[in-house]
C-alpha cells in the first residue's frame, strides 16, 4: 500500500521560515531586488490593473471621410502621450487637430479610430510582513522570506496589517466585551477568544486596532467583519469555538511582540490561508514547514467536527477497516488521543494536521 | 493493439471536488460488469493542485483489490491490457474539480441567442461573469474595460441565424477581439464563437493569430431552433485546457484517455439522455447529482436533454451559496427536532470550511440531509424553467412524469440507510405519478457516459447490473386534502405468489409496503376523487406493474405540492413518524 497522506494540514509553528509569493494580478513593475530587506507596509510592486479606454474618432475629429482621416494619425500603437498632445492633424485652413483627452498610452489603431488608455492609480503590491526579497520574476511575482512564528486559520476578512499583539480576556474561550476595550488597546492586534456581537468589533473600529485574532465568531458577523477597516482572523471556525491550545499558547507567549495579520479570506480551494506571522530571529536555517504530512502514528492532528470540533490531539493508532459511528456513517478513521478527551476514535476526513 | 470491439477491460476515472474514484469493468459470463472500485481524496486544489496523486491513490485500491497491475513502474498506465493481464484496453476520464471557467459572454438578442447561450453555460462548468450585447447602452471603450476587468477564461460569441444580417455581429466582434488582444500574453481567452455561421472566417480573421478562435455551429442556426450539443463538445474541450492551466496531472488524464477528457455533468448528461429513449418515452428521466462544489440537474424527455449545472449548490464549499436561495427556515423545516437557526447557520459555514467531514453525531447527520434537500430543491426548482412542457404534468408546480430517478453523489450514497436516502429524495424532488428511485452507490453515471462513446455496450449493460441500486417505486398522488382523509386504495399481487397487500392510504400518511429488488407486482391504484397518480386524471383508477427495491413500494400520501404544518412542534412530530415509517430512523 502506498503511503498515505493529510493533505489538511494547519501550521502553528513557534520558530520556522517562512517563505511566501507575492503576485499581482497582472504584469507591471517590480520596485525590490533580491536581497533587499522590506518592512511589512512595503510596496514590492505596482501595476495597471483597471486602465480607462477611450475612443478618439480621428475622421470625426479632423471633419475628413475615415480613409483620409488615417493619413493624418500623428501616433503609432504603444506610443506614449501626453494630455493635450496631438494625436492627428493639423488639417485644412482652420488646422484642425484631435488631441489626447489625457496622459496615456496608444493601446489600438483601429481604421480611423485610435483607443488610448488612460492609467488609472496603479494597484501595489504589499509585502505583508517584514522580511528580505528572496525571488523576483521582475515583472509580477516577488518571494519574501523571515523566520519567525507561524499560526494558520480558517477564515479571515480580507484585510492585512501588522502591530503590537495583545491580549484582551482572560482565556481562550473568552467573549470579547466592550467593557474589556479600553483606550489602553489603541493601535494593537488584539488576541481574544470568541465573539458573538458586532459592538466589539465597532468599539475596536473606534479604538484603531491594527487587527483582531479570534478562535470563532458566529456566521451572522461574517459581513460585520468584512465591512471593518482592520484584519479579523478565525483560527477555528464559526459558532463558539475556543482558540486551539497550541495556537492560544504560542500566541499569548509573544504578547507584546509584532505580528503581520494577512486576513485573506481562504477557503478549501484557495493555496493561501489567513495567518499570523510573527518575525522572530534565528541563529540557524529552519525548514520551511511541510505542506502534506504522511498519516502516521504520533502525528498531531486537530478534530474538524462535532463533537469534538477544535479539539487537539496526537494519533495513536490508525484503522485498518472502516469503522460506524453514531450516525450511521461508516468511514475510515484513526484512534486519537485527544487532550482533554483521552482515546477517541475520529474519521481520518474529519482531522487535519497540527504542524 | 486491441480494437475498441476486442476491448474487454474499462477503466474510468472521476476526479471531483473531494473524491477522485476508480472504477474497473471487465466482461464476466459476455456483460460488462463493475469489478472493483477505488476512492481517494482529491488533490486538485491545495497543497498539491495536481490530481495525479489521488488518481494514482484510487488506482492503487482498484489493483489491491483485484491484484491487477494498472500503471507501470513509471506510473503511466499501462494500455492496451498486456497478455498477462496488466493494465486495460479502454480508459475515460470526467472531472468536476477545479475553478469554474471564467467567462464573458458576447450575444445579440437578449431572449434568443443570448438565452440559449445562457442554457449552454448552465450546462457546464462555465461561470459568465460579464455579458456584452446588442442592447448593451454602455459605450464600446466602456465594454472593452469591463472585459479586460474581468481577465476571462473564455468568451463565448453568439449571435444571429445562419445566413442572417451580419452587420450587428461584426460590431460586437470588433470591440471583444480588440480587448481580447490588449489582455497581455499568458492571459488571452480562448474564443468560441457559436453564432451566424456564414460570418466565422470573417471572425477568425478579425481577432488575427494572437487569440486563437475555436469555431463551431451556430447554436441558434433559426430563430425557432437551438442545437446546444456541438458548442458543449467544444467547451468541454476549453474547459480541459483551462483546467490544465492551473491544474497539473490533467494533462496525463487527457493524454491517457486519447484526449478526451470530458466534463463530469456532460457525461452525467448523456446516460440520462440515452435512458430517456429507453424507458417509457412519455415520461421522462431525471438524474441529480448532488456533489460538494455542485449540483447538477439532468432532465431528458424522449433524447431532449435539459442539464443544469449550479456551482452556488452543493453540500461543501458550495452551501453558503444556499442563502442566496433561501431563508435559513427552509433548512430547518426538514428536521426531526428543533434548531436555533443561529447554528444552523455556524454548522453550514463550518462545512464549507471543510467540506470533505462527516457527520459522526446523529444531530448532524440530521442536519447535513436537510441541508442536501433544500440544496436539492432550490436546484430542481430552477432547473425546471428551463424544462419543456410536458404530457401529463398536472399544475405548474407538481413535477412532470419522471421515470427512472438517478441519485448520485457522495453524500445520497453514503446515507446509512436507504429509507433516509428514500425520504431526501421525495422530500426534495416531490415527484408526481408513479416514478422509481434509483441510487448511484458507486458514481458511475459519469463513468457510463463518458464510456458511451468509445462502448456503448458496456454502458448498457453495467447499467442493467446491480451495480445501480433500485431504492423504491414510489406513488405520489397529486392533490390535496384534510389529514386522515383517504387518498388511494391500493392492491398488490406480487408476481412470485407471494401474500398479496391491499390497504387504504390516507392523507398525510407515508405506507411502505415491502417489494424486495428484483421482485415484481401488480399494482392497482384507485385514488379518491382529488386525487391523480398519472392515469388520466383526478379520481381515475389503473393497473401497472413494478418492480421492488431496498425499501419497498412506497405511497407518498403527504399531497403534491408537499405543504408542511407551520406549527414547529406538529412538524417535528410528522417528520419523525415518517422517518420511522420509511425506515429511516438512526
């Protein structure tokens, strides 16, 4: 039998490198090179990403038929212009001429017709956390690199930023209260437990929080979250679910450290996932941390359902033969000794790995 | 090698959102026949993005559970079957994974070519995300921004009848083949054009040798005639490419399957079609295939097939998509107990999150079926627009005579018992009439479909083998009345001389009368007046016969359309009952 594999696996790393690609959606330029250390709010790189067209009718312009009106075309396509540069003509006695509306490029030549493309603002490409410049394709894609601390979760907003970790609550299954919000969090990545109210996340809208780290939130927050102008993170899922030990762990044991939150949001089909960076130094090379992990004995894996969503644990042993469970669904599935919970039997489709 | 006539072994591959299966056929006593089948999880999407890895994963359970050697040491398959019983003589290949094909649909008449091109993006794996037509007011810079906004896949043109003015077309063509040309190299779109056939040398000479254009017949070659299949096969082909593109390992798929890797809901289609002019041709055949990232509806009635693709339906990553549909209320209508709605809610986002669990605990279980009904029946409920009139359907709301029913996907097959997977169905589809249920246990339906075209015998007959799980034969009377008022009587005398059942059924009842597979019966029906199960009318009475399944004869007397108490707690209580009738309690 070929050896199997978790293709689930969620990284809470204390001390790794981490290694990610920076892309933009489409070519344009990149401003690092190799070797260059970025700081978080770096851009790496900038592109056109929604340019304007507009149509100049050349023929219309100049009062000629259109097969004379080409004749007159001054430009050539990929010229650049500049607003108010003439485009064709002069022409006649009153020297007719069409100019360019704006600053732009010759992107088509059509007949009589010439298609300028107006740059829009040019979309950046932030670098996320603090790190050096590893790899460039020069045009779209840029590789940054750090050591330091990794925690992966299940969903996020859409949001990046980086700030000062601190803890709000006394626990990981904690609610985050507004009484629990004062001035004294102002500007920081917040480490709660769950939430399950909008007035938090508005009172930490009021405080200018850099981001909030969150073990659940209830789905009716989803659009609250995404509407907010700082990063959420979900590190387990949706309802009242407690940050994972291993992640509440590492977390609270770098309190008053920086962290990069990159919210985005994830999903199952998505090769990024929302995460926690948190830049720490190292005297020597890490490995870059496993994106599959064999499915072995002793392998620390973390339950994905009911009833013990959340819950961490190491495998002990893994089924030959399929196995029932209470709801009649018969599936294979591994013995895992789960803290807490001591031996509970899981199928293998509801853990992934804890690396 | 092999000729497909000698060909005797099939190998077919399925590569999904979640699972990639395996399925081996050989000729055993001159029929075709399922032998063994292997599942794995699917590597299409992170961290791998390469379905070989599940493939190979499949192919290894099929070869450990009958000892024959698949792939060679290179791990390419090994083909034509060798003299010592490696390998196989025929391979196909289907697959619903990956990203929907981006695209930007370019039409004339909204209502005619624009609608059919709308059915024919239905149909498939295709998600138009922009649509510039005749009608369209914005100005043409503005129509060439919103294309380069939307970085498609493909554009698909249509427009006009087949010798038809041109001049409205040449137009559209002109703006879409200057923003396909000013996408930058690696991102220009494939180009389909499907419209008025005399202009298609004039289209392929307008977006020049940059975007290369693939030409096919005029979907909508007359105004009152539309011919969706030569399109489809030529967006199977687009699909495959665009899949390749951001996915490794469908290219070997391809390769091995003599380059025609197909799209899953197409081959799901064509074994729906062709029942459809096996069986009773006044009725027609309906398959669901409910998957994770989609649910895809196949209706054909006598070849005229209706396929539905809907990617914002499935039970995984697609569920979120169910709100767009409905209230959370319509989830929790079909529980045996009551919910919070709040944790529905949290449940349906959790499982999107991670759509390959299972329900372990009963509660959930519960849960994810109600869910697989609405999912069901929000499909079916759009589905059927696109359904054309037929014979006997009695009101606009009760479904048309439908005969057999194909369930397929992971989550109906995996149901614990078949009274449960009985119960979703007739819940979610409500069919109307006399219709047999029929379980894809294994998934072949795309296996079949896509073997249909290189042999057609083998589709046929693993399809008559017990490969296919007849579940009921149900009657669902079309009417309405108070509870416990009588409905049908029935009588049936089984074939085998076995006890002959009769019985009166009421409203609001749900009677199973045991018929096992295989057996048959007569049955009589005199349904009450109000009342029609497809002989004629209201009231009018009949005899057929029908055959058995796992759970019985089924009698639906819950009226069509399906009307459930308001009152949560007398739901409840009804729901559990009929659970408990059909079987289907855990």
């Amino acid at each position: 039998m070929a050896t199997q594999y978790l293709y689930n696996v969620t990284h809470v790393v204390p001390l790794t490198t981490i290694r990610r690609e920076r892309k933009l959606p489409v070519p344009g330029g990149v401003s690092v090179r190799i070797g260059q250390r970025v700081q978080a709010s770096d851009i790496l790189a900038e592109a056109q990403v929604t340019p304007r067209h507009y149509f100049l009718d050349i023929a219309r312009g100049l009062g000629l038929p259109d097969r004379e009106a080409v004749r007159h075309i001054r430009v050539n396509r990929g010229d650049r212009v500049e607003g108010g540069e003439v485009v064709a003509g002069p022409v006649g006695l009153s020297r007719r001429t069409v100019r360019a509306p704006a600053d732009g490029r010759i992107a088509a030549i059509s007949g009589s017709r010439v298609l300028l493309e107006v740059e829009g603002d040019p979309y950046g490409l932030r670098a996320g956390f603090p790190g050096v410049v590893t790899a460039t394709d020069g045009t779209q894609v840029v590789t940054i690199e750090t050591t330091g601390a990794l925690i992966q979760g299940v969903w996020g907003n859409g949001r990046q930023e980086f700030g000062m970790m601190r803890l709000v609550g006394d626990g990981p299954d904690d609610l985050l209260q507004t009484d629990k919000l004062d001035i004294n969090l102002r500007g920081a990545v917040l480490i709660a437990g769950m939430c399950d109210h909008p007035a938090p996340l508005h009172q930490a809208t009021e405080l200018s929080v850099r981001g909030v780290i969150l073990g659940s939130l209830t789905s009716d927050l989803q659009t609250v979250a995404q509407r907010l102008p700082y990063p959420v993170i979900v590190t387990e899922g949706f309802g009242r679910l407690p940050i994972n030990p291993m992640a509440y762990g590492l977390l609270t044991s770098n309190i008053g450290r920086e962290a990069a939150l990159d919210a985005r949001p994830g999903g199952p089909h998505e090769a990024d996932r929302p995460e926690v960076i948190i830049p720490l130094p190292s005297a020597r090379e890490l490995e870059v941390p496993d994106e599959v992990v064999p499915l072995t004995r002793g392998i620390r894996v973390r339950v994905l359902r009911a009833p013990h969503m959340g819950a961490v644990g190491v495998i002990q042993a893994i089924d030959e033969q399929a196995v029932p469970f209470p709801s009649g669904i018969i599936a294979r599935a591994a013995t895992v000794d789960l803290e807490g919970f001591g031996q509970v039997t899981v199928p293998l489709a509801n853990l992934e790995a804890l690396q | 090698m092999s000729t497909m006539l000698e060909a005797d072994t099939l190998l077919a591959v399925d590569v999904g959102s979640i699972n990639t299966r395996a399925s081996l056929f050989d000729v055993v006593d001159g029929r075709y026949r399922l032998v063994a089948t292997g599942k794995s999880t699917s590597t299409a999407g992170p961290p791998l993005f390469d379905v070989s890895e599940g493939v190979r994963n499949a192919l290894d359970q099929v070869r450990s559970i009958t000892g024959r050697k698949l792939v060679d040491e290179s791990e390419t398959l090994i083909i034509p079957a060798t003299r010592d019983g490696s390998g196989v003589d025929v391979f196909v290949a289907t697959t619903s994974a990956g990203p929907k094909v981006r695209t930007v649909l370019v039409g004339l008449m909204p209502g005619v070519s624009v609608e059919s091109a709308h059915r024919l993006a239905a149909s498939t794996y295709l998600d138009v995300v922009q649509e510039i037509g005749l009608m369209d007011r914005r100005r043409e810079e503005e129509q060439i921004d919103v294309i380069l906004a939307a970085r498609p896949d493909l554009i698909l043109i249509v427009g006009g009848t087949d010798g038809g003015a041109g001049a409205s077309v040449v137009g559209m063509i002109d703006v879409t083949s200057l923003a396909a040309n000013l996408l930058p190299e690696g991102q220009k779109p494939r180009v389909v054009y499907a419209g008025n056939r005399t202009l298609a040398a004039s289209v392929v000479e307008r977006f020049g040798d940059r975007t290369p254009v693939s030409l096919t017949p005029n979907l909508r070659p007359a105004i009152d005639q539309e011919d969706l299949e030569p399109a489809r096969r030529v967006l199977s082909e687009v699909i495959a490419d665009a899949r390749a593109s951001r996915i490794s390992g469908f290219d070997e798929l391809s390769h091995w399957s003599g380059g025609h890797l197909l799209p899953t809901a197409e081959a799901f289609g064509r074994v729906v079609r062709y029942l459809s002019r096996v069986y009773d041709r006044r009725k027609g055949v309906l398959g669901v295939d409910l998957g994770a990232s989609q649910t895809t509806i196949a209706a054909a009635f006598d070849g005229d097939l209706r396929l539905s693709v809907y990617s914002d339906l499935g039970l995984g990553d697609a569920l979120p998509g169910l709100l767009r549909h409905c209230e959370i209320d319509k989830v929790a209508r079909w529980l045996p107990f009551e919910m919070a709605e709040g944790d529905i809610h949290d449940y349906l986002s959790n499982k999107a999150l991670h759509p390959s669990t299972l329900p372990i605990e009963p509660v959930e279980l519960h849960l994810e079926y109600a869910l697989a009904r609405q999912v069901l029946r929000a499909a079916i409920g759009l589905a059927r627009l696109s359904w054309p009139e037929v014979r006997g359907t009695r009101g606009a709301e009760s479904m048309p005579p439908l005969e057999p029913i194909l369930a397929s996907g992971a989550a109906l097959a995996r149901c614990p018992k078949p009274g449960y997977t009985v119960m979703v169905l007739l819940d979610a589809l409500q069919p109307a009439g006399v219709s047999t249920l029929v379980l894809d246990p294994y998934s072949l339906m795309p296996a079949m479909g896509a073997a249909a075209g290189v042999l057609p015998m083998a589709s046929v007959q693993v399809l008559e083998s017990g490969s296919f799980v007849s579940l009921a034969t149900v009657v669902s009377p079309v009417g309405h009345g108070r509870f416990g008022r009588p409905v049908l009587r029935l009588r049936l005398e089984r074939e085998d001389g076995g006890e002959t059942v009769e019985g009166e059924v009421r409203f609001g009842q749900m009677v199973v009368v045991p018929l096992g597979q295989g057996q048959h019966a007569r049955l009589t029906l005199r349904p009450e007046r109000g009342f029609d199960v497809g002989f004629g009318g209201p009231g009018r009475a009949g005899v057929l016969r029908v055959t058995g399944g796992a759970v019985g004869l089924v009698v639906d007397g819950r009226g069509r359309p399906m009307r459930l108490p308001v009152e949560t707690v007398r739901r409840v209580e009804l729901i559990q009952k009929w659970m408990w009738d059909l079987g289907a309690q855990l």
